[in-house]
C-alpha cells in the first residue's frame, strides 16, 4: 500500500505570516521523504489563506533538489488555469529534475473566487478540462503537442527536453463530481479523491461509477484509487479525538468559506450541478452536525484505532492509496510534526506490508 503526504498551505485566518506558513510546509515536504513515506504532493490554490500554493510545480523541483527517494504528484495541476503546452513542459522538466519521480495529476477546481481573478467563466471548466488534459497527456505520451480545439489551439510542437517516459502509470485525476469520475476513467488516470462521504455511499457511488467507466473506456486492469484523508496520530486516545475534532472542524468550515458550498450558484453553472445538493444537506442538518459528521470520515486516533478504521476501510471498499494530510485548522508545526512521527513509526510499517 503506497502512503504519502498533501500539503495544504493554509494560512488558518491569516494567524501568521506566508513566510511562517512556507517554512513549515517546505519542512513537512523534506520530512515526508525522512519518515519513509512514499510519495508527497502540493495542491493549486492562489490567492487566499485557504491555501497558498500557485505553482506546484516549481514546489516539486525545490522537493526534488532537496530528497532521493520520494515520488512527486502534482495535486492538482487544475487544467482551466494552465495552458496545457507549459503544463506538459514543466511536467516533463520535473521529471527530468527528479530523476523520473514526478507524478502527474489534474483536477478542474471548484472556487468561483480563484475563477473569477483568472477572468475565466465556471461553466467553461469542463470543456477546457477535457480538452486541454488530453493535450497534457498525449503530450507526456508522444513528446508532441497539438490542439485544434475550441478552448486551445496550438499548431504540433515537439517537447524539449523530451519526456523521461510514459507517464500513463502514474497520471491521476481528482474525481469528486459525477463528471470528473467518468473524465477520469476515460483518460486513463488513476482517481484521485478527497475524503468527504462516509465510506459506504463512497463505494456505492463515485468508486462503483469510476470503474464501470473504466470498463467501458479502457482494457487494462482498473487502478486501486488514491484516497485523501486528513490525520492526526497520538498515544493518548483522549488528545487525539480532541485535537482531531478541533482542528478538521477548523478546516471544514475554511473548505465551505472557500468554495461557497452554503450558496446555491452551483445550480446555475453547467458541470457544477453535483454540488448544489451540498448546500440543501448543509442547510437541512446544520453546519455543526455537517462538520462532525465529516471529521469522523478522516484518519485520526491512535496508532491501533487508526489501523483498525483502515482495515475497516479496506475490507469494504478493497485495496486503495493514501494521501495523509498533517497540517491543516490552525494546527501547530509542533503538533503537526509529532502526529506525522507517532504514524510514521507506529502505522506506516504495517500499512506498507498490505
């Protein structure tokens, strides 16, 4: 079982400076490849406290030039932003950087904030997704770059320095709509969630879509899928539930400021319609009784209750990846840094014989 790390960049309300949030983050990457896990990955998010990072890419190299072993994903490249040509090209620098560590991973975004600032209409997203991903990675696959499309249109160039090699084992695409799962299985990607829903309707629903798209769009075995879970590890069972409850609360309340899931313009964005039905859930039981139900989908415990919760998830929905997210609400480095520790040494053994 591969387990990795997803930085956030958070800036919880804008408690400290950006230069505070950036040491920690640069410090949390570098200890991701010191504790033994296998992979970590930086998101896309501009202009807010929500999250920071602009340019995931540029991260990665500085990740590369610093560690060995650990693979690199993008989380996401969000396609709507990005020219694909740059995209593929800095993609295939990283790869180059890294000695062949980078992973490729695409998502289509959900902020009408960030959108907004781009000058870029929401309901553009999904055609500029699914044109411009196809560019992305039939360009990692070919080494050339061409589009005739509505959104891009780019006469065949040839990529320089060319591509390591097929990036088609490890391409993933975020699928948390009904529209991204079927994107991504007919692509090709390995699916890439984060945790929202309680497992059962997970499986029954965006897993059970996904690989009957799969099916129907490709003839190689379908990919255990990557699941992201925020976590937070301690001996004592008491300060683990707390400081879980505390601060993933934190961090759901910062995911519906960001996104406006209490709104309903949703309803009015084509490909967006999924996640107007958030809001009417949101509304009927409360944000209260909606944010606990949401810690209680996440990894957090102590080593033996996370085991357990994961074996559970195991025997229901069948072998996946992990992405470990271990900073996030206002979280301290300290306690960020410890909770990592306290997994890395007490349940990453035992995750990674699975």
């Amino acid at each position: 079982m591969r387990v990795g790390t997803l930085g956030i960049f958070q800036n919880y309300l804008g408690q400290q400076s950006d230069a505070d949030m950036m040491a920690l983050e640069m410090r949390l990457a570098l200890l991701t490849e010191e504790l033994g896990f296998d992979s970590y990955w930086p998101p896309e998010h501009h202009f807010a406290d929500y999250s920071a990072c602009p340019d995931n890419v540029q991260f990665l190299s500085w990740v590369a030039g610093k560690t060995e072993r650990i693979r690199l994903g993008t989380g996401a490249i969000i396609v709507p932003w990005n020219d694909p040509l740059r995209a593929a090209e800095r993609m295939v620098m990283l790869d180059h950087l890294s000695g062949g560590r980078a992973i490729l991973g695409l998502g289509r975004g959900l902020s009408r904030k960030e959108y907004g600032q781009f000058g870029i209409a929401m309901d553009e997203a999904r055609g500029r997704f699914d044109e411009g991903a196809k560019m992305i990675i039939d360009a990692l696959e070919t080494g050339f770059i061409e589009g005739h499309g509505p959104c891009y249109h780019h006469p065949r160039a040839e990529l320089r320095p060319r591509p390591l090699r097929s990036f088609q084992d490890r391409f993933y695409c975020v699928g948390m709509s009904p529209e991204s799962v079927e994107a991504a299985a007919r692509l090709g990607a390995t699916l890439m969630t984060l945790t929202q829903q309680p497992w059962e309707v997970y499986k029954e629903g965006t897993l059970k879509d996904y690989r009957e798209h799969w099916a129907k769009h490709q003839s190689a075995p379908v990919p255990n899928p990557l699941v992201g879970d925020l976590m937070f590890c301690d001996e004592s069972a008491d300060l683990a539930e707390e400081r879980a409850r505390e601060y993933a609360s934190n961090y759901f309340l910062t995911v519906v400021d960001h996104y406006e899931i209490m709104s309903d313009h949703f309803k009015d964005i084509k490909g967006y319609e999924h996640y107007s039905s958030s809001a009417e859930v949101f509304q009927a039981v409360g944000l209260e009784a909606a944010a606990n139900g949401y810690v209680e989908l996440h990894t957090w415990g102590t080593p033996q209750q996370i085991l357990e919760k994961l074996e559970a998830r195991r025997a229901l929905i069948g072998d996946f990846e992990m992405l470990l997210i271990p900073c996030y609400g206002g979280m301290s480095a300290e306690l960020a840094e410890g909770s990592m520790r306290c997994f890395a040494q007490q349940v990453l053994p035992e995750l990674s014989s699975w």
